[in-house]
C-alpha cells in the first residue's frame, strides 16, 4: 500500500484538478480505510468515476461524505470511526444513496475511481467534471496498485467509465456492470448492486 499512497501524495494539484491527498488527514483516513478493507476479506471492489467536491474530495474515502464517515448505521466503519477524522458534516448525494442501498446487502465492498483525483471547472474547487481520456489512461496506474493490494475477486463498473476503465485494463477478467445512482439512476442501482457477492 505504501507505493500507491506515495503515488498518490506526488500527484500535482492544477486550475482543474485537485489532489486530496496531499492532505495529511485524507491519505491517513484513505489509508485506514484500504487497511481496513484488507483486514476484513473484503474481495468484491467497485469502480466510480471521479471524486466529488462534497465527497471523497473531502474525505479521502471514494463514495463517502463526512457525515457517512461520522454517522452512519452501518458497522463497517466501527472499528476505524475514532481514527478517521471529518472535518465537517456536510452530505453528497451519491454517497448517501450508494451507503443507504447497502443497508440491505450483507456486505460492504471496497470502493475506487477511475481517477482517483477531484477533477472540477477552471479554477472552481466546488464543481465537478468528468474526468478527460487523458486523466482515465492515468488513473488506471493507481488502479493497478490497489487490484494488486486488495486481489478482489469481484470487480464491478459503478457507471459506464469505472465499466470501461476495468474492461480496458482487464481485459481477461468477467467485469460486472453497475449503473451509477446519480441521474435518476437509484433504483437501477440498487437492484444492481444486490447482484453482487462478496466471494
């Protein structure tokens, strides 16, 4: 794991892209996070997009808002919650959906971006934007080290990009797809995500 959050840290912030793992707090809550992961067995991993202004670009953690990482009902996050460190209680959309539909599923998978980083508009740290070809092509390197951290024997896109990413990068290997909860996309999602084992 040390490879892929000195990677990480390196990366430089620009006008439309910004690193939150420079910041001390979020490569450490990232880092419990993976560890954690880890420790439990978890082998089914789920690929996003890109981190949100109000999400992981704020929390370190893919699909989480602060308030998931200091409130939520669900267990997984016990045996870290003291350890992580949230700097406020704002929400984001995505994350309290994908956190809700996993109240239901008798496991929580690991989650990743295809960039890993918060790619926004010029200069406008609270907006979001796709990730560009050429930042998706950089991401998968990232990627590459966390399959190689966590061996998953699930893998799954969480919308088309996370999709492609994986099929592209891992083109021997079964990638399931999962349609993103953003846009309307909540109840797909949900049926979606029951589909999927932790083997």
């Amino acid at each position: 794991m040390n490879k892929l959050l000195s990677k990480l840290r390196s990366y430089k912030s620009s006008d439309t892209v910004y690193n939150q793992y420079q910041n001390p707090v979020l490569i450490n809550n990232l880092r419990l996070y993976l560890a954690h992961c880890k420790k439990k067995r978890i082998k089914t991993l789920l690929i996003g997009e890109a981190p949100g202004y109000a999400g992981c670009a704020i929390t370190g953690i893919p699909f989480t808002s602060n308030r998931i990482l200091s409130r939520t009902d669900i267990s997984f996050f016990d045996d870290i919650r003291k350890d992580l460190l949230p700097t406020d209680n704002s929400t984001e959309r995505s994350a309290t959906i994908v956190w809700n539909a996993l109240n239901d599923l008798e496991f929580v998978p690991v989650f990743w971006n295809s960039f890993p980083f918060h790619p926004h508009k010029k200069n406008s740290l609270k907006s979001n934007r796709a990730p560009l070809p050429e930042e998706v092509m950089e991401g998968k390197e990232y990627l590459k080290l966390v399959m190689e951290y966590l061996d998953p024997n699930v893998v799954a896109g969480l919308g088309w990009e996370g999709y492609n990413t994986l099929k592209d990068l891992f083109p021997e290997r079964e990638i399931k797809y999962i349609r993103h909860p953003s846009y309307g996309g909540k109840p797909e999602f949900i049926k979606g995500l029951k589909t999927i084992k932790n083997i």
